[in-house]
C-alpha cells in the first residue's frame, strides 16, 4: 500500500475542496488534497515537502494541506479532472497536461523554445509574464483552475539501452513520450515510435523492452533508479522542464487576498532555489550515474543535436500551426 503523507500547511495557494469559516479575508481555514506524480528523489517532490513547511508559517497556519506524490491519486488525466472538479485542490505537472482546458498552453512545454531556465521560469511567472497571465486568464475562465507557481526540474535527456547519436538511430523504435500530444509529436521529430507509458510503469516498461528509452530530467533519471535499464545519456537538453502549480479556480478565489500573496511569493522563491538546485544538480549528477554505470553521448561524441532540432521543431510546426506567435512572444521574454 501506497504511503501518505500529511503536511500542514497554511496558505492561499494550496487551495482544498473543503472551507471552513470563509468570512474574513484572512481567517478562513482550508483543507487542500495537493497531488503530483514526483517520487522522493526528485526535485518536485522536494518542492511539495518545501512548500508544506513555509507556506504555513507565511499564513499563519490557516491552511491544511494532505500531500499525496507518487501518483497516488492516480495519473496525468485523474490529476487534471480531479483539479478541475475540485476532488483534489491542487497539483503539479507538465504544461501540456492542461491543453484540453487551454488550447496551445502546451507551447510553455515545447521542445528548443527556452534560452536556459532562467528564461523558462520568466516566460512562466504567473504574476509578470503577459503571455501566461493571457493563458492564466483562460485557463480560470474556461478550465476551472489557475497556475499559481511553478516547479523548475531542469533540461530533459534523452536515454536508451544503446548510444543514439541522430533520428536514424531510433527510426523504427518505439520510445516512451509522457501520455500526451505533445511527446508524440516530439518523439516522431527523434525519429521513434511514440509510445505513451505512464510515469509509475516506466521502469517496467524498460526493462520488458515495451520501450528501448525515455527523456526526463536527470533528478529523475536518478531518483527513478532508470540506470538499472538504460545505459546510455544523449545529453540533448531538449526541454528545460518547468511545470506549473495549478488550483481549482473556485479554492484560490476563496482564500484571503493576504494569504494568496503570501502564498505567491512562497512559490516564487522556491521556484528560483529550484533552478540553482536543478543546475548544480546536473553537473553532481553527471558524475554520479557514470558511477553507476551509465555512458554519456554528447556533441563532441557524435550527438547530431543540430539534426535533432530541425527535426523535431519542423515536426511541431506541422502539429501545432497556431503555436507561431506564442513562441515569438516566448523567445522575446527577458
């Protein structure tokens, strides 16, 4: 049986399905069900842990928060429906799990589209980023939840049971892409057979050999013990991995003005300690799953980055048209 973990928390922005005393601005009391597919290890598991520990003392304790990772309140569509029918108050996840709520949000999560992750987290501050407030607005209105804060994993690698150097290598092969349009577009760019495996059956997935390889952040690869069934890295920074922090609309509206403040600039710094421990992170990683035994393939080894670029972004264009001046208001974000 799945562990669960409990963690007061006293905010605006972990917002709950169940209010108590919603008068004054500041005095409510809220119970928030928060869920997210992270595994301890990773980086977004140690955001939902931070966030249960400062977002009360910022709040006063008006807040309560039950914080359930691992996927257990199920997958990526359970996660979403139940956001948005207020069952669970709050999550995390990828950009473009919310695309059937907001159509083209998912372009926040397209391959080669950030400078560094820096520029990710500027481009998806729901507070100053005039193109995700455009989206945030949306969202609300037609998908009954708004992004609040935002997680920084770190750039997506490519990995596989043997060196991929260019498309050629995978053609034919089938690849596990997160259950979305998005990875299906992008894993045909890398030249494979999109396969949709789910996060908590991807390392059986690999070792069946369902799937020959996977991208993901190497905090995942990591935490996800992925080095027991992979044996190669192609270091193709292809995503810098933000995802955002979305709650029901009706939950975040029904928190005092003061406590969602508070609870913004709660995310907000733990979005920049985010960043600073993704990218020291991936250099003591790098050491590490060598240790482990895992080969890594980059340009200076062969890797055709370059051809995979072309590839894969003349794939999106053709999948998603209307995408164009998102991406140039994107490119333009300071």
């Amino acid at each position: 049986m799945l562990r669960r973990r409990e963690v007061l928390v006293g905010a605006g922005a972990l917002a709950s399905a169940h209010f108590v005393g919603l008068g004054g601005a500041s005095a409510q009391q809220v119970k928030l069900r928060y869920a997210h597919v992270g595994s301890e290890g990773d980086i977004q598991y140690w955001y939902g842990d931070e966030a249960g520990k400062r977002i009360p003392k910022a709040t006063g304790d008006r807040v309560q928060v039950q914080v359930f990772p691992n996927s257990q309140l199920g997958g990526v569509q359970e996660l979403i429906d139940g956001v948005r029918s207020g069952a669970i108050s709050m999550g995390h996840h990828e950009f473009a799990s919310l695309a059937r709520l907001s159509k083209d949000i998912a372009v926040f999560n397209a391959p080669f589209i950030y400078r560094d992750g820096a520029h990710a987290l500027a481009a998806t501050d729901p507070q100053k980023s005039e193109v995700l407030i455009e989206f945030n607005d949306k969202l609300a209105k037609d998908g009954g939840m708004r992004i609040v804060g935002r997680v920084f994993r770190g750039a997506r690698q490519m990995t596989a049971k043997m060196a991929v150097r260019s498309p050629a290598d995978l053609q034919g092969k089938p690849f596990r892409g997160v259950p979305l349009q998005l990875w299906t577009t992008m894993i045909k760019g890398f030249g494979a057979i999109p396969t949709p495996v789910e996060v908590a059956e991807l390392p059986t997935a690999l070792m069946t050999g369902m799937v020959v390889g996977q991208e993901n952040p190497l905090t995942m690869i990591n935490a996800n013990k992925l080095y027991e069934v992979q044996t190669h890295v192609m270091l193709t920074g292809h995503m810098q991995n933000v995802l955002p922090v979305f709650i029901n609309e009706r939950v975040w509206q029904g928190i005092g003005p003061d406590d969602r403040k508070a609870v913004y600039g709660i995310f907000e710094t733990l979005a920049q300690e985010t960043l600073q421990q993704a990218n020291k992170a991936e250099q003591d990683l790098i050491g590490e799953l060598k240790k482990k035994g895992m080969t890594f393939v980059t340009e200076q080894d062969g890797l055709k980055l370059a051809e995979f670029r072309e590839r894969v972004i003349a794939e999106v264009n053709k999948d998603f048209p209307s995408w164009k001046p998102y991406i140039e208001r994107i490119a333009a974000v300071k």
